[in-house]
C-alpha cells in the first residue's frame, strides 16, 4: 500500500500536465455553458454538447467531480464533459459547495437542485430525453450514488426518480463501513461531521433492491485511497437481487487519480471499451 501512495504522488506531476493540455486541444464541436443553480459561488454547473453531432441519444451524462468533498470543481474536469459530449452525450458536470465550510447535507442538496437546473437548461436546448445516467468519480461517485439511490429526495422535490437510467461508479467509496486510514476518517468527517453520519451518506446503504437501474463500477486494483472492495461490495449486493445488474472492471496498474485520467485523456483501450459498450448498451 505505501508503495501504490508513493506511486500515485509520482504521477501528479504528469497528470496535471496532461489536464493542462487537453485545454489547449479541445475541440471546437464541442460546446461548453457555465449556469448557476444557487447563489454560492460553488452552485454552478458546466454543459457540454456537441455542436456538430448527428447522434441523437436517449440519454444524458450527470457527472460529478472528485476531490474528497473539500477539493475541485467542474473546471478542472472539463475533459470529462468533453469525452462525453465527442460521444453524442449532452453532459452535466455540477459544482457543489464544498467541505469542511460546508457539511452534510449540503452538498446532496446541492446534487439535487443542480440536477433540476441542468435538466430544465437541456430542455431549453432539445438535448433531454427524459433520461439520464448518473456518474461520478471518487467522492462525486459517492454523490451520483446516493443522488442515484436516495428516491425520495427525487419525489419531494418534483422530479422523477425514473429518469435514472443508470450509475457509473470511477473509484468511489461506496461503502463506507470499510475501514479507513486515518487520513480518510479526516475527510470523511469533513463532510460529515462525525462517524455517526456515515451510514447516512453510504450509497450502498440505500439499494432496496427493486431498483433496476444498471450499474458499472470501475476502479483501479493499486488505488491506495478508496479500497476496490468499494466497488465489489456495491456491485455484489446489487446482483444479489438482480443477476447481471451490475459490472465491474478492474482496471490493472492503476491507482486513484490516474484511473481518470488514463480512462477520459488518454483514452485507454481497456477502460474506453469497456465504458463506451456499457453506455451503448442504455441506449438500446
């Protein structure tokens, strides 16, 4: 494990070189709005679509952004929203406010009212079709999940929770009664004020099973911060109830960040092909 840290801190420098460059060799296709959903400078979402596309999807991306609730915002993930609209996806990447200033329930609020915003904004554009896959990598996967899972907040708020068509997981704590490294119990408190609030914000706590809402999991197998048995547990019980339901891909020599990168930057032949098949796949 020590290892698979001092590998990840080694790639740091290369990653961000690489986000820094996809900057400069965006497509112009693609179109990119930034919208406010709340009056916090963090409640703001970016929209990506591609201009140019003939492909006419049935679904939409909703994706969140990583960071360990107290770091990032959709500008750095850009290229994720790029990636997805290339593909003929109109895509969603909300901001949220932010921990330790912000706890939960802030920012499952904040899912919520982005998702209102971002769904009324693809309308206004023709681009919504009334379904859409929710996503996130890290701490936004944990987001997306209990976004994906946590119905009742869809209902309180007007929206129909059936409009989820799908959860794609990119190395998210799911379930957070694994045991953590201290550092994590940091984070997690952060966010959540104390221990006791972690099974209220655990995704894998609110799967019923009468779901049927397909999921796909990937992670890497050296993630030195989000253990992979997030995804294996996630995954298990929802194939308990529904055989096939779920996937996971376990992406070799990969760690935490680096899985992002190489998946949506470099665009590595495993991980996009086990990505882009899923994705087709919701839209048969």
């Amino acid at each position: 494990m020590l290892l698979w840290n001092i590998e990840e801190l080694m790639y740091f420098p290369a990653l961000a070189a690489k986000v820094a460059l996809s900057e400069i060799k965006k497509s112009t296709r693609i179109s990119q709005e930034k919208l406010y959903y709340g009056p916090h400078p963090q409640q703001y979402m970016l929209l990506f679509y591609d201009t140019g596309s003939k492909i006419q999807r049935k679904n939409s991306i909703f994706f969140v952004h990583g960071g360990a609730w107290c770091l990032g915002n959709p500008t750095l993930f850009r290229f994720i929203g790029r990636y997805f609209a290339s593909l003929g996806f109109p895509a969603i990447l909300p901001g949220y406010r932010l921990a330790p200033k912000h706890k939960y329930p802030a920012q499952n609020k904040d899912m919520i009212d982005a998702l209102k915003t971002g769904i009324a904004a693809l309308k206004e554009r023709k681009l919504f079709k009334d379904s859409l896959i929710a996503a996130g990598q890290s701490a936004g996967a944990q987001l997306a999940g209990c976004l994906t899972y946590q119905r009742n907040n869809f209902l309180k708020n007007s929206i129909d929770p059936n409009i989820i068509k799908g959860f794609i997981s990119i190395s998210g704590p799911l379930d957070l009664t694994i045991p953590k490294s201290s550092i994590g119990k940091k984070l997690l408190n952060a966010y959540t004020i104390s221990s006791e609030n972690w099974s209220k914000v655990s995704p894998i706590n609110f799967i019923q099973g009468n779901e049927n809402i397909p999921v796909l999991c990937i992670h890497g197998d050296r993630d030195p911060i989000v253990s992979v048995s997030n995804s294996v547990n996630i995954i298990s019980k929802v194939n308990h109830s529904k055989n096939n339901l779920a996937k996971l891909y376990i992406a070799k020599g990969t760690h935490h960040c680096d899985l992002c990168v190489n998946l949506f930057l470099n665009k590595d032949q495993n991980c996009c092909h086990v990505l882009n098949t899923w994705l087709e796949e919701r839209e048969l």
